[in-house]
C-alpha cells in the first residue's frame, strides 16, 4: 500500500471524460496514476472521500484505493455536556435562591 499525497479531477475536452489522478509518494519517488470515472459526480465522491479520511492510500497489485477514517465517540461527549448542563443549571438555581434572601 502506498500513501496517497493528493487527488486531481480531470476533465478531458477532446475525449469528453473525466478521471482521478493520484499523488503517490513511496520510497523517495513520485508516481502519478490516472483512473477513468464515470462522472463528475463520481469524481467529487472521491475527492470529499479523501478530504475526510484520516489516511488513504493506493495498492498498486489490486489497483484498489483505500480511504481510513477515525471516529470519536459521541456517546460519551453527550454524556458529559449533559451533565455539565445539569451542574450549570443547579448552581443557578441556589445563587436565584441567594439573591432572594438578600432582598429579604
């Protein structure tokens, strides 16, 4: 597997096609490989495949590209911020209940 550096889409006029080309830096060489997609729509898929991958990289024997991502885990933020919430609204509640006794 190698790393990919970058993605290009390529729209050529004369043949009315649109490809990838791929940046490929391994071992202190830079290689290029351009691959035919079917549309622009397809093309975009790639690229905003590649902006939100955390890794990607290209297997040149099986010619497959492949895009890694690394999720958080929301569960637990979720918790947190409501518990922070919960912890911020009964402190409000007693220093209300605190200027209520000092008018009084």
């Amino acid at each position: 597997m190698l790393p990919i550096q970058g993605l290009k889409c390529i729209y050529d006029t004369t043949g009315r096609a649109w490809s990838i080309e791929l940046v490929i830096r391994a071992e202190g060489e830079h290689a290029v490989r351009r691959f035919e997609v079917d549309s622009a729509d397809d093309a975009e898929m790639l690229i905003e495949a590649f902006e939100d991958s955390s890794a990607s990289a290209f297997d040149p024997q099986t010619g497959e590209i492949v895009f890694g991502y690394e999720y958080l885990d929301l569960d637990d933020e979720d918790e947190q911020d409501e518990d922070d919430a919960d912890g911020d609204d009964s402190e409000d509640d007693e220093s209300e209940e605190d200027e209520g006794k000092d008018k009084a």
